[in-house]
C-alpha cells in the first residue's frame, strides 16, 4: 500500500477552531465526532487519529511481552487459549 502524501490547509477561526479538510479526514480514517491527537515535536504538527494512535503505542508498550509469555507463533496462542477455555469450563 502507498503512503497518502499531499498537502492542504485551513484557515484557524477567532476561537481557535479549524475544519479539518475532508482529504485529511478520510486520510485519517476520521469523521463526525471522532478524536484526533496532536503531537507536537519542536516547531511541527502532527494530526492523528486517536484510536489509531492509543492502539500504536500500546503495541509499541506490549513489543516483546508475547515472547516473554512464551508465545513465538499464532499456534502457541491459539493452544493457551484453548487450553485456557477447557480449563474455564471445568470450573
């Protein structure tokens, strides 16, 4: 999949508002109601979206934690939680 890469812009109102512009909205997967984050990092920007950004730095939290646990492929999960149902059900 290519990058989405242009450039647009919108004008800031008195109360500080601004439209953000329906190409950077769909480019973030955003609509009515949905949050964004800003990042600020020295004299840039960043708009994103909020979910996309709280899942992102939660899997950048968790990177490694799986191999911890002792799961290195998707059947080693699928064997724990297996195991871990059959367990529940005995209960």
């Amino acid at each position: 999949m290519n990058p989405i890469s242009f450039v647009d812009d919108a004008k800031v109102m008195p109360k500080g508002q601004v439209t953000i512009p329906k190409k950077v909205r769909i480019a973030l997967g955003v609509d009515s109601g949905d949050r964004v984050t800003f990042i600020v990092e020295n004299n840039n920007v960043r708009v994103v979206n909020s979910a996309v950004y709280a899942l992102q730095r939660f899997q950048a939290q968790m990177s490694g934690e799986a191999e911890k646990a002792g799961f290195f492929t998707e059947d080693d999960i699928d064997e724990w939680i297996t195991k871990t149902r059959r367990e529940e059900a005995r209960e």
